[in-house]
C-alpha cells in the first residue's frame, strides 16, 4: 500500500478487531530521573550523557521527566487517557546496581508500587527487562562484548520475574538490541560509544545470547499464562539505484535478519557470516547458543518510525566522511555509513519529515509488517513502538496543538490496520511516547510525547494527540 492509498484509507473509520491492545511506551532512563537515589547505580547512559560532546543539546536523564517522583500523577494521567495497556522498562542498575547478586529492595518496591496502581486503575503492565541502561560495573568488565553479560541479565530477569511476575502478564526480554549493538559499539552514537565493527557484532550475538537465557530464566519462574517477547526495531530497507540490490540484501541482513533468524529459525543468515568474514571470525558464537537464542516466543514486538535508503560502498565515500549528525537538518545530507559495516551507506531521503528529519512514509510499515508475516508467519506481532516528533509549542491558553502528530498516527495506524486486512497477524499498537523525555543523543532536544512535560517545573500538559488517541481506543477504531 502506497502513501498516498494509507491516507485514503484513513478518510473513513477503520475498526480494530476485537481485543486489539492499545497502550503507549515509555523507557526507564528517559523518564525517570533519580539516578542517584535509593540505591541506584549509575548505568552506561548516566556515563555516557555527562561526557562532553556526546550529547547533542548537552542535556542528561538524571531528571528528564521527574517520573520516579511524579509516577502516581502519571498514572492518573494513563487512567484519564483511557490507557488500557503501558509498556514500559524497569532499570536494571535500579534492581539490581552491580549488575548482579544482591537485589536492590529499594529499587524493586518502586516498580512494585506503580504496577499496583496500573492495575488498581485497570491499566495492563508490559514491562521490559532491558531498555538500554546496562550497569556500568558490568561494561566495565566489558560490556555486551563479554559474554558473561548474557549470565548477569538472566540472573536480572530471574530476580525480577520473581518478585513482579505474579502481577505483570507480559515481560519483553530487550528493547531494539540492534541500537544496543550498532550504535552503542558500532559507530558510537550511543552509550557506552565505542566505535569497532567487530565489537559490534559480538555484542550483538551476545545480546540475543542474553534474550535466549532471559526466556529461560522467565518460563522457569512466571506462571503458565505469563507472555514472553522481545522487541526489535525492524527496517524497510531500500536502494538509492537499481545497481543497489547488493546493498540492500547486506543491510537487511546486519539490520533485520540478524536478530530474526536467529529467534525464529535458529541459525544466523549464511549471507550475513561471509559479508562480515573480514570484520569478525564469529568464534563469539558457541555451541548450543543458537538453540538457546532460538527459545519460543509469544509475541515479537515491532518498532518502526522510517524507511532507510541505502547504496553500496564506494572509494569516493569511504574517503568523504560526513559529519556525525546525520539525521540532523543542519548536518550534510550526503550518505553516511551504515552501522556496524564498511559495505552500505546510508542515502538522504526526499521529505515529509519529522522534527528527527525522519522520512514520514506510513506505507513502509505496511510494508514491514506484511514481510514479516510472509517470512515468520507462526509469530504475533505488536506494534511497540510508533510516533513521531515535532517543534509542540505551549499556546498562551496553556494547550498543545499537535496536529502533525496527530496526521503522523492517523496514517501510520491506519497502514497498520491495512496490513491487518491483508492478513498480517499484528495484535497491537503502543504509541511512543506517553511523556515528552530524554531522547538519548539527542537529549531534552526533540519532543516525541503525547504529554508535554515542563522540564523546568516537571508540569504534565496532555496534548491534543492525546485526546485524539483516547478516542480512537475507546472506539477501537481510527476516526474518519
């Protein structure tokens, strides 16, 4: 389905199906604040934003939204939206501050007492286990380069499932480890920001290792009924030419194969292992790993915001880097490397355009879902992460008018509900974000939320998108 056929199809009200999940996302170190108290440690994102440069507005999470102090008013804010779903992340250097061992009470009755008021409003808790935040103890000794990682997370998600697990129904192992892997040790834009392709890689295997161990230690102790997942931030992946066919099958393979596979089929793409034979030998991949890595799932969650565009590698821009924010209006729009490789770059793209600079194409998540339907077709989808951010300004009544926010999820839920009627298996769709927060290198910059949040008083202003989405949940359908 064309762009312009999603808008058409959103003219008129499009139904859900019945028992459709609706929810909006948040993520731990982007809300919370309080890195300090209560026995937290630091993360590698608390690390990482107080180091000069590495921030593009300067900013850092230690307050953000205030959420670890202001939760009950949040929660009242969920409970007005008609909120009937929140997905959000527990912050492994709060449970648990050396990464391993002694459990950190303090920071377990924090999460205990906001999934107790989510389900006393009648709100359903999806909680992820790892949302970027590794502790920093742990990268210390190496990061998700080190494969005793993977052992210190299922010992993390053991701990938690054992203390929230008989009241949250639904626990997603990783948020987008392809961010953790190719951006935080790949080409460094991301915490803990180091800049090796092979390191990359093996943090990516030791990632899924992670995921693997995680749904193990999760089935050993949730009840029967309880959900496993795991979230991945999927690609549609397209050449700047028709001579970049090469191209995009390598990038769809360090982008989208490499996580899929390995869950859904057991084996890492043949393809992928010999591009990458002169970065990394793959010796970091043991026997038994893919079998662990392979566990069943219940649900795969699907993040999606744009459509990349891509050309192969040549003499000419391996010699002309660009500048590091790429995505970024003021920064040259020439190609860019791609993550993790030496092989693909990535191509400006033709606007509309979020705030991020951000293609908006609400086709391409039509077409994302339907190609992941076609080739994993036994697997469930959720739609855990879709939105957009844009330039919100506070009128002198106080109000937010978002209207590109709200055109932004009208057409993207209405590519989601074509994608539904063509037969795809998705079940759900979490806005991102509830609150405006820290948005990681680009910190306090750039406003995703359908709540604004003042981040010098911490006030809450529910957008005009939030209404909008309030009605169409309780309708279950996008209204025309």
């Amino acid at each position: 389905m064309t762009t312009t056929e999603t808008q058409e199809a959103t003219a008129a009200s499009l139904e859900f199906p019945a028992g459709f999940v609706w929810g909006a996302a948040t993520a731990a170190y982007q809300i919370e604040g309080a890195v300090a108290e209560d026995g937290r440690a630091p993360s590698i994102w608390d690390t990482f934003s107080h180091t000069p440069g590495a921030i593009l507005d300067e900013t850092t999470g230690d307050v953000t939204a205030d959420h670890y102090h202001r939760w009950a008013e949040d929660v009242a804010i969920m409970a007005d939206l008609g909120l009937p779903t929140y997905r959000f992340s527990l912050a492994w250097p709060r449970i648990m501050p050396t990464g391993s061992g002694e459990v950190n009470q303090a920071g377990l009755d924090f999460y205990s007492r906001l999934v107790d008021a989510l389900l006393e409003r009648g709100i359903s808790p999806v909680a992820t286990l790892y949302h970027w935040d590794l502790p920093q103890t742990l990268q210390d000794a190496g990061g998700w380069a080190n494969r005793d990682t993977a052992a210190r997370f299922a010992e993390y998600a053991a701990a938690v499932a054992g203390a929230l697990g008989d009241r949250i129904p639904t626990f997603t192992t990783l948020n987008e480890p392809w961010c953790s892997a190719f951006l935080g040790y790949g080409n460094g834009l991301h915490a803990p920001g180091v800049t090796d392709r092979a390191t990359a890689l093996s943090a990516a295997h030791h990632l899924l290792l992670a995921h693997g161990l995680g749904v193990a230690a999760l089935r050993e102790t949730l009840p029967a009924a309880a959900q496993v997942a795991l979230t991945l931030n999927l690609f549609v992946v397209r050449g700047a030419s028709e001579s970049d066919g090469d191209a995009v099958r390598h990038v769809d393979g360090i982008a989208n194969r490499i996580f899929l596979d390995p869950v859904l089929r057991g084996a890492y793409p043949a393809d992928l292992i010999e591009d990458t034979r002169h970065i990394t030998d793959w010796t970091f991949v043991q026997d038994g790993d893919l079998a662990t890595i392979a566990a069943p799932i219940d649900v795969l969650g699907v993040n999606f915001y744009s459509p990349s565009l891509v050309t192969a590698a040549g003499e000419d821009l391996a010699a002309n880097p660009t500048r590091r924010w790429a995505n970024d209006p003021q920064a040259s729009d020439g190609p860019s490397p791609w993550p993790g490789t030496d092989l693909a770059y990535t191509v400006h793209q033709d606007g509309p355009y979020t705030a991020m600079h951000w293609r908006i194409e609400p086709g391409a998540l039509t077409e994302l879902l339907l190609r992941v339907h076609r080739d994993y077709p036994e697997t469930p989808l959720i739609i855990t992460e879709n939105g957009a951010a844009f330039d919100d300004v506070v009128d002198a009544s106080g109000a937010v008018h978002d209207s590109e926010r709200i055109a932004y999820l009208r057409t993207h839920l209405g590519a989601v509900n074509a994608a539904i009627r063509s037969g795809a298996d998705v079940r759900g769709y979490f806005v991102w974000s509830l609150l405006d927060n820290f948005e990681w290198a680009w910190g306090l910059s750039k406003r995703f939320g359908l709540v604004h949040v003042d981040y010098a008083t911490g006030q809450r202003r529910p957008k005009d998108s939030a209404r909008w989405y309030r009605n169409v949940i309780k309708a279950n359908a996008v209204p025309g």
